[in-house]
C-alpha cells in the first residue's frame, strides 16, 4: 500500500506539472488569437482548463493520503 500511495503522489505532481503547460498553452494561445485572430472569448477563460486538472490533482493526494493511513494500520 506504501508504494501505491507514492504513485498516488507522484501522479498528483505529473498532473500539476502537466495542468501548468496545457493552461499556459492555451493563455498564450487565446492571448495571440485576441491580437491577430479576433478571438470573442478573453485570455483568461484559459483558465477554466485548471478545474478539471485540480480535480485530478486533488483526487490524487486524497487517495495517496488514504492509502498511507491504511499501510500504517
């Protein structure tokens, strides 16, 4: 149960990481598209990406958190 609970972890920081480049990708996309393409939607609902991506994350540490709290029983 420890070693999952570290890939638990782990996932949750892949995720993070993961959640950082897609968000900032998109910014920086919608950023460009509102100067040159005319985009109606402003940068910041790039933003909205994150929730999904924190639902992840949470769910990940909540489950690495379970999981070490079963493996010390």
């Amino acid at each position: 149960m420890k070693k999952l609970s570290w890939v638990c972890f782990g996932a949750a920081v892949l995720l993070s990481d993961i959640m950082c480049a897609h968000v900032a990708y998109l910014y920086r996309a919608m950023l460009c598209g509102i100067e040159h393409m005319g985009y109606s939607a402003p940068a910041g609902t790039a933003f909205l990406y994150a929730v999904p991506y924190a639902f992840g994350v949470a769910s990940c540490v909540i489950l690495g958190i379970l999981l070490r709290m079963k493996a010390k029983r």
